[in-house]
C-alpha cells in the first residue's frame, strides 16, 4: 500500500510542533515567573510588616494591627490574614482567630543570643584603611532576617513570614488562595492563546510551504502537457526561487533533448512511409498485370495472387505507420464537416452481415447521431473495431453495437464474445504492433496497428477509445466523441 505523504503538511505540522514547544515552554516559564513575582512582592510586604511588629504590643493592640495589615500589604480584603506571637519561653502571647491549626511554626529557627556591645575584633586584629585610620568596629548582632515558607493546609495554601527577636518570635500568614486563581486566570489564558498562536503558526507555514511550492505546480503542469504536440513548452525560469532554478533548467534541457529525438523518429517514420509508397504502387500495378496475363488456375497464377495479397498488406501497414507519424507530430489533418454517425453505422451492419453471416448481430443505435469530424478517417476506426470483433470471434459468437448520446458526446460501444484477455495484454492492448497469444497465429491477419491507430483518430478529434473493464466471456470497447453542437 501506497503512503501519501505532503510536504505541506509536513511543513505545517513541523512548524506547529517547533512553535507548540516554544510557546508551551515560554508559558510556563513566564507562569513561574509572574507566580514568583507575586509572591516575593507579597514576601517584601510580609518583611516590611515584621519589621514593625517586632515591637512589644498588647493583645488589643495585636488585634487592631491584624486589621490593618490587609490594607498594607496590599492584598483583597477577603484575602484571609493570621497573625501568631509568643515569647521566647514558647507562651503564646497572640493568635488570630484565623490562624489554622495545622500551621507550623517550629521549622523557623530560633532566636540567636543577642549580645549588645559585641564587637567583631580586637584592635589588634581590624584592618586599617590608613596609618592614621581609626579602628573599625563591628556593629552588635542583629538577630536573624525574616524566614518565609509556603505551607499547604486544610483550608488552603499560607506563605507564613516570621521574625525572631530576642523577646518573641512573630509570624504573619497570607492565604495565596486569591494568588492561585489569579494565577488559573493567567493558565486559562495561556491555554486559549497557544491553540489559537498554532493555528495561526501552521496556517501561515501552509500559506508560505505553498508558495513555496508553486515552481514545483509550474513544473508538474509543464509535464502533464509533454505529448507529441507539447515537446516545444519550456518552463520560464522568471522571478524563481533560486533553489528550483537548477530543476527548471535541468527539464527544460530534458525536453530539448525529447523534442530533438522525437522528431527525428517521426521524420524517420514518415519519410520511410512515404518512400515507400511509391515502390509499392509500382509492384501492386506490376503484379496485377502480370496476374492478368497468367494462365488461368495455374501455379503462376496463385503465385502471384499471394504476392499481391501481400504488398495489399504492406501498403496498408505503410498508410497506417503514416498516419501515426503525422499523428505524433500533431499534424494529422482532419476534413471536418459534420458526420452522421447513425447512418454510417447502419451502413456498416450490412457489411457485418455479409462478411460475418454466422455471427449473431446485435444493434440498439440512436438516430440523429452527429459528430464534426472527418468521416474517412472516423470510417476508418469503426472498421477497425468491426474488423477486431469479427476476427476475434468465437464460434457461434455475437456482435453487439450500442450508440447513444450523451449531454455533450456520443458514445459507442461495440462488444463481441471472445476469450478473456489476460491482464498483462489489457493494458497494452494499445500498444503499436502488440499482438495477444490468440492472434500471434497468421490465421488472423493483423498486425498490431489498428487500435492504435484508431486511438490515435479518436483523439485527433478531440475523443478517446478505451477498453471497457473485463467482463467474463466477452471483449468491449467504446468511443467516445464531441457531439455536434
């Protein structure tokens, strides 16, 4: 089984995974970021708070500071704000009402010995910034900076931040719920852009891919055209991308190269038909009178009665070899007028009826059948077909002629009982100077040119003739033409 692979799609998909990764990894980057933003401005808040609440306060006061802090950190008012204090000695000396009960305070560290007065160094052991510098002193301990940590609960998520003096130890708890939908917003928002981005990434690579591929359309439309009659087209190179210009350089040089040969193969065939004719008129004219001098009934006589039969078929084999020269040069050249089909068909039955008596005929023709064409050369191909479905023939067979219209074309279809043909003959049926194993035999004359021919006819009128597909016992081929307007 054939895959069927695009390079635009392809290309749009390569482009939407590329543009997918980046974007899905720059959101959720840029989601950390903004989280971790928000929560170390929350953290500054939290620090510039502890800072001020180092002081002793009473409960009261502790109370009335817990309902300010919303205000100043800056948070919703229904953001939930806890506030826990004790002393050193571990006596809870304030906690909110709010301050859930799984919240702990113990992983902060606790309070270092202050010592006012200490100092860093000796004299002896400062560093002078001159000879005449003073000795630089270390400042008193400070007790340690304020400690965070986000705490997961029952009633949601807490960054807690905690201050250690040497008296007490305060910690404020800010529930990050409102920063959790704050930040599903900013996620919700991520996942609708980015689908949208990609449909946008891979509609444009689509766009760009295809542009990119038209040379490549150019192209395959120049070679769809490369018949006979269309060896002389060239591809223009123009405004191409430089990338293709080599290719289109490259078929150009191809089809130079076809034109080149094909001509010369059809020069060679019609100058041979055509000198040929000339002998073979002579030796026709020469035999038939000769033949009318002979001896009735003598040797001489049969003799050559089968040398005229046989230059009849050379000069046959002659014509049709140039007519299929002038037809691959494109210059077959039709006497159009109009043509009644009907009437030319039933002509033809009365010669299948004299020629073929054993046969069964069969005819369904639709009268006023009319065609522009040549009507020698249309003749021609139904006497070919005629002539393929009586000699393939089986004994006691038929012969079946359907012809009908259709909206803009006429149709025939003449069948006839015969062998099966193998599948390897049924596609080169048409081939010039094919001959399936039932006809390789001189008992059927023939030499393989008809239906080539004929096609070759049909098409020069802008028709066809192909084979029907196979059906047990029997052969059928059907022409296909314009119908006069």
């Amino acid at each position: 089984m054939v895959k069927l692979r695009s390079f635009r799609i392809r290309i749009a998909l390569l482009s939407a995974v590329l543009a997918g990764s980046a974007l899905a990894g720059f959101g959720v980057i840029s989601w950390w970021l903004i989280y971790d933003a928000k929560v170390s401005r929350l953290d500054a808040e939290l620090e510039s708070q502890l800072m001020r609440a180092g002081r002793p306060r009473s409960p009261e006061r502790w109370q009335a500071y817990e309902a300010s802090l919303s205000r100043a950190l800056g948070t919703n008012a229904k953001t939930p704000i806890a506030i826990f204090v004790r002393r050193i000695d571990g006596q809870v000396l304030y906690r909110s009402e709010q301050w859930a009960v799984d919240l702990d305070v113990s992983r902060f560290q606790q309070p270092v010995p202050f010592r006012p007065g200490a100092r860093s160094s000796t004299p002896s052991e400062a560093t002078p910034f001159s000879s005449r510098s003073p000795l630089r002193l270390r400042p008193p301990e400070l007790p340690p900076p304020s400690q965070f940590s986000t705490q997961h609960t029952a009633t949601g998520i807490w960054r807690i931040g905690a201050a250690i003096t040497p008296t007490a130890q305060v910690a404020i708890a800010v529930s990050l719920n409102a920063v959790d939908q704050e930040m599903v917003a900013i996620r919700n928002i991520f996942l609708i852009a980015i689908p949208g981005v990609l449909l946008l990434v891979a509609g444009g690579a689509w766009g760009i891919a295809g542009s990119s591929l038209h040379p490549i359309r150019r192209l395959t439309a120049a070679i769809g055209n490369v018949t006979a009659s269309g060896l002389e087209q060239r591809v223009p190179i123009g405004t191409t991308d430089v990338e293709f210009v080599e290719l289109i350089q490259v078929f150009n040089q191809m089809l130079e190269r076809l034109e080149r040969s094909f001509k010369q193969a059809s020069r060679f065939s019609a100058d041979a038909a055509h000198e040929l004719k000339t002998p073979l008129a002579i030796l026709q004219g020469e035999l038939e009178r000769t033949l009318q001098q002979a001896d009735p009934g003598s040797e001489v006589q049969q003799t050559l009665s089968n040398l005229l039969d046989e230059v009849h078929r050379l000069s046959g084999i002659v014509r049709k070899l140039l007519l299929l020269s002038l037809a691959d040069a494109g210059q077959m050249r039709l006497h159009r007028v109009e043509v009644d089909l009907s009437g030319l068909l039933f002509e033809m039955l009365e010669d299948i009826e004299l020629l073929a008596p054993h046969l069964e005929i069969q005819s369904a023709i639709a009268p006023g059948l009319r065609v522009q064409g040549d009507r020698d050369l249309l003749a021609q191909v139904l006497q070919n077909l005629i002539s393929n479905a009586i000699k393939y023939n089986l004994p006691n067979g038929w012969i079946r002629i359907q012809a009908r219209r259709h909206a803009a074309s006429v149709s025939i279809t003449l069948s006839n009982r015969s062998n099966d043909i193998p599948p390897h003959d049924r596609s080169r049926i048409f081939d010039r100077f094919h001959r399936g194993d039932p006809a390789r035999t001189r008992k059927v004359e023939g030499i393989g040119l008809g239906l080539s021919l004929a096609r070759e006819i049909a098409r020069a009128h802008t028709g066809d003739l192909a084979l029907d597909p196979a059906v047990s016992g029997q052969t059928a081929l059907t022409l296909t033409l314009p119908a006069a307007p």
